[in-house]
C-alpha cells in the first residue's frame, strides 16, 4: 500500500475524511475545528460504553460522520419508543422478544442493550451494517434481510417490532407487503410502532 492511500485509510478510519473523498484523494477536508472535535469523539469511550460504529457506517444511517449526533439522535428514538409504551401502560421488560426492524448500525438498537429478560433482535438490508452489529453489539441477535418479504424469523416470533422511517423509503406495493410481514412475525396481542416523514417526502 502507497504512503498516500496508507494516509487516506487511516483519516477515514478517523472519521477525519469521507468516504467519497477516498476515491479522490485528500482534496476535501472539514475544517480544523470539525476534525479536532470529529477525533476527540472517536478516541473517547460512547457514555453507554459500546463501540462506535466506523465513521462509514455512522455515515450511511445517521448522515453525518458526527458521533455525538449519531448517539444523540439514536438515545432519542429509544426514549420516544419508551415513552410511547409507557403511555400505553406496556412495560418493555415483559415482552419476550423484540427486533429492530431496518436496526442499521445500531443507533437505537444499542439503547436496548440493558433488557435481561428480552430476546432482543435487530435486522436490516445491508449486510456491512449487520456484520458491524452482529460483531460489536452481542447482547442482540442479527439478521440480514431483503428489500422485499419475507423476514428470517418464523410465524409470531415477537412481542413488539419497531421500525423507525422504514416504510419511508418504499412504495405503496412494498408497504403493503411489509405490513403482511409484519403480520406474520408479531405474535397475537402484540405490537408495531413505526414512523414515516409524512406527506412531505412523496415522490
């Protein structure tokens, strides 16, 4: 390997430098600030005391290469899924699985990671991000899926599935299908939360 792409991989091992910009050499970088804060987070510890996903795969879910924003913005999905389940007087603790449909890079999966009495699963469609999940956050079970139904679990396998923008990103015969899906994964009695961008993101 030349010293030059040896440069490259490390900074974007760092987060210091996108992945676009590998292909094209060090010909964008942030600014100085941006990269003092961008390293700093990578080298210190996540406050719940889990890996951080490389700066790529923080990249593809979160949009950013921002750890402090990727953790943030994952602790408010988890506790948006919580309160909902509180103002319906279900506790979280009595399901007996649960999955993370469309889970990424674990950005909300990881805030779950403290259910002893809870199979806790996460699935998605990318298999970079489900191998990065399967290795690093071993208190949940990881799937990979495709784009289209079915899921690799059988008939009323959970208490509860949450999927976070998933239905966003298909069209109406996906969505239906996904719903069957849904369906047939989530045990009688049990529940699905889901959320959308709404009207504004119509194709």
């Amino acid at each position: 390997m030349s010293f030059k792409r040896g440069l490259i991989q490390t900074m974007s091992n760092l987060g210091l430098i996108g992945a676009a910009h590998e292909v094209r050499g060090l010909t964008s970088l942030a600014k100085p600030r941006t990269l003092l804060s961008t390293l700093r987070s990578r080298i210190a510890e996540a406050p719940d005391g889990l890996p951080i996903p490389p700066p790529r795969l923080t990249y593809l879910v979160a949009g950013t290469y921002d750890v402090e924003c990727f953790l943030t913005f994952g602790r408010r999905g988890a506790d948006a899924i919580l309160r909902m389940l509180a103002r319906n007087g279900i506790d979280i603790n009595r399901f007996g699985a649960m999955l993370d449909w469309g889970c990424g890079s674990g950005r909300v999966l990881r805030y779950f990671n403290d259910l002893p009495s809870v199979d806790v699963h996460g699935c998605d469609y990318n298999p970079r991000l489900t191998a990065w999940c399967a290795s690093e956050l071993t208190f949940a079970k990881i799937s990979t899926n495709r784009l289209e139904p079915p899921l690799p679990y059988d008939d009323a396998t959970f208490d509860f599935v949450y999927a976070l923008s998933v239905f966003t990103h298909f069209g109406q015969d996906l969505q239906f299908a996904w719903i069957d899906e849904m369906r047939r994964v989530i045990r009688p009695g049990g529940y699905l939360y889901f959320t959308t961008h709404g009207d504004s993101r119509k194709l």
